[in-house]
C-alpha cells in the first residue's frame, strides 16, 4: 500500500497511525535506524506493507515535479494506493494534478479525505467526488477517526495470493546501496549474464527471482534487488527509492545478505537497510564485495571487520564474508555459509535444554531487583522459529531490565549456535 497525495495533506500522520508502535525504533541501540519510509501495518489478521511517500525528499525540485515523482514511484511499487486529501482545505488544483497521474495506474485507488475532525467535515466531502475515485472515506489521520472503515476498503483492495505451490528452496535476497555490486554477485555465483551489469548506480530494473541449486543439491532461491528505475528523469539523489524495493525482497527472504562496496566503505544507506532486515527478523550475513581492488595488508581484513562492528553493532551476530565477484574470492563459501544461516533460523531447542542453560545463567549472575524486589525466572520454553523466539515466565516482568536480558541471549549464543540470526526474547507474568 502506497500513501500519496500533495504535501501537507497529512500522508505522514497516517502512516504513523497505522503502523502504530511497529513503526518505532525497536532497540535501543546504537546504529538502528530512527527514520522510517516503509512499514508493516495490519488489519483484521491481513499483513501488509507501507510506502509513506511523504517521506521521500526529492530536494529542490519544482511542486509539480516532486509530486509527479512521488506518485509515479508508488504507481510502480504498490498493489493499492491509498490517494490523501484534505477536507480541511477542500479539493485543491494540485490535488487534481495527482489525479490525473494515478487516472495511469492499473491499481486500485481508495480516495482518503483526511482532516475531517468534526460532523460537518465529515459531511461535505462531495466536491471530491469530482476526482474519479468514487466513494471518498472522511478519515483523521490525527485522531484515528475512520481508519477502519479506510482500511476495510484497503483489504479488500489487495490481489488474492495463490499460495498452493510450495516452495522448499531457502530464499535469500542480496540489498544493498545501488552499484555495491549486487547484479555482480547474481552473475558470478550463477556463472552467467543473468542481469545487467554496469558502473552506474540503478541499471537494474527489476528485482529478478533465480533458481539454482548447489553441489550438494540444496536449492536456493536468489532475489536481486532493483536498484533506481528511471521514470522521466528521477534524480540520483532519490536513493531511498531503491531502499523500498529492497523491503519487498527482504519479507519474502529467510536469508538477507547486506553487500557493502569495500571501495566505498560504510554509508548511512547501508546501515538504513540492515536495520530493517535485522528488524523484520530474517537470517543476515554481511558480505564485503570488491575485496579485491583495495590495497591490502596483514591487518586490512581485520580492521574493516572491526569497523563494520562498529557501526552496526546491532548485527553482531551477523557472519562477515569478504568476496569479490570479478575474482570469484571466496564466493564458493556463500551457499553453504547461507544454508548455516537458514538452519539456525529455523532452529529449535528442546525445553530441558533451554531452561538448564537459563538457570545456570541465573545461578552465576542473579536476576535484578527493584525497590527490595528481586524478579524470579521460572522456566523459559521456545514459542516460534524464523527468527528463533523464545517466552520467558518470570514474576514481575517489569523487573527485567535490558542488560540482563541481553545477558540471557548471549547465554543461548554461547549454549546453541545461533550465527547469523537475530533471537528475540519475550517477558511474561507466570499466572
């Protein structure tokens, strides 16, 4: 779902409406991204995803130019698009100029009037009605009112999924800032001219689905990410364009590889993507491309991966790889370290095991306490895999404090090889 419409119009409030505290940073911890143009939302038991176009800076470009962009962006990415108003200023010329780019869109469009806080807004929403878009929904986006029935049209709005064939092959997409040399990896580890390569930032159009199978007849699944599809002329600067691409392959994914471009070393786009990968909870390996252009000493590899745990110190426990795609540098280790990655995501620990871990855990750094009150860990059991996650019984989970829950998780580390995927642990009061 795409929210688009002309500034000011209060695209951005309900994004965040909607995506309520799931868009909101997750951890506390350095190097995670605080900012946020593409989000999960859900409604009555459908998950979905969010373009906030509001989000999207175009720079100094002309009013109409920016807002061309922003909807033929959402034209191509969306399966529905959700089109802002605003009762409050009534039916605008610019609002008309969307319009006529959306009349373009093979997609469903639901015409949201935003900022209808009181009866008679709500009410006089008829000069809309002259967009084309039938029915328009009064919603607002700054009180909540009407989401419901807006997201009701939404749902129902979405292209039904056929989901008969299953598909046993482990799933991994390459993401990453345009010309890190992703198309590069694809060609290399295929042994063809599977997509097309180039110095440019954004050559590839389209992310690509790819079978292969290994020499141990594992089957894998490879998406390749599009970089920045050039409409008219979408400027370079519109990196985040590409970041939304990246989204869909990484919910589709059990294993994400963040390619970084050694060359270039680590920009902020870099840890904006691998953050939502770490979020969404899928599998991650970091792999360092065009290791071999650089000039090298004994402390080179070292150094780099010290600096890569520096600014993604969230991702330590993602394995690091360096390869070169011209070179063919260790890319022979990549299907099998993938294959480790996808097992330990879908790992399972048996219940005994677990809790003798936890309770060695305790036994050798007791649990906290607060105003005289110690909180008491019973038994901890695993409620779900891909990410691995585990519930923890406690007393007073209030009382568990960050430190020491990141204490427990590296207590599992050390017991049960978990390389390569985030695990989450859950509180809950023991009833």
């Amino acid at each position: 779902m795409a929210i688009v419409g002309r500034p000011n119009v209060g695209k951005s409030t309900i994004f965040n409406r909607i995506a309520g505290d799931r868009i909101s940073i997750v951890e506390d911890t350095p190097g995670v991204t605080r900012d946020r143009i593409y989000a999960h939302g859900e409604w009555l038991g459908t998950e979905f995803s969010m373009i906030d176009t509001g989000g999207i800076d175009i720079g100094d470009e002309p009013f109409l130019k920016q807002i061309t962009e922003q909807a033929e962006i959402a034209i191509d990415e969306a399966d529905v698009i959700v089109f802002v108003v605003s009762a409050r200023e009534g039916l605008a010329d610019a609002d008309e100029r969307v319009a006529k780019i959306l009349y373009r869109a093979d997609k469903p469009v639901i015409l949201a009037v935003n900022k209808a806080d009181n009866p008679e807004q709500r009410q006089d929403i008829y000069d809309f009605y002259a967009l084309g878009f039938g029915d328009p929904y009064p919603i607002s986006g700054a009180h909540g009112l009407g989401l419901g029935d807006l997201l009701d049209a939404v749902v129902q709005s979405f292209p039904s999924e056929d989901q008969s064939v299953e598909d046993d092959s482990i799933r991994f997409s390459l993401i990453g800032r345009p010309n890190v040399g992703k198309s590069s990896l694809v060609n290399a580890l295929l042994g063809e001219d599977r997509v097309i390569v180039s110095d440019i930032a954004g050559t590839t159009r389209d992310a690509i689905d790819t079978k292969f199978t290994d020499n141990t007849g594992t089957e894998f699944t490879m998406v390749d990410t599009a970089g920045i599809r050039k409409r008219g002329k979408v400027y370079e600067n519109t990196e985040k364009y590409s970041v939304m691409r990246a989204m869909k392959a990484i919910d589709n994914s059990d294993v994400v590889l963040v390619v970084l471009n050694a060359e270039e070393g680590i920009r902020e786009q870099d840890k904006k993507v691998a953050g939502y990968a770490h979020e969404a909870g899928r599998g991650i390996i970091i792999v360092v491309n065009k290791w071999d252009t650089l000039k090298k000493n004994n402390h080179s590899l070292h150094d780099f991966e010290l600096h890569i745990r520096e600014e993604f110190q969230y991702l330590a426990y993602a394995p690091i790889i360096f390869v070169s795609a011209v070179t063919h540098q260790r890319l022979g280790d990549l299907p099998e370290l993938i294959k480790k990655v996808s097992q330990n995501h879908a790992k399972r620990v048996q219940s005994a095991t677990l809790n003798d871990v936890i309770m060695d855990a305790v036994a050798m750094h007791p649990t906290p306490s607060e105003n005289g009150k110690r909180m008491r860990i019973f038994y901890a059991t695993q409620v779900a895999i891909q990410p691995p996650t585990f519930v923890i019984f406690v007393n007073e989970p209030e009382l568990m404090h960050f430190s020491y829950e990141r204490y427990l998780e590296n207590q599992i580390r050390e017991h049960f090889d978990f390389t390569g995927t985030p695990i989450h642990l859950i509180e809950r009061r023991r009833k």
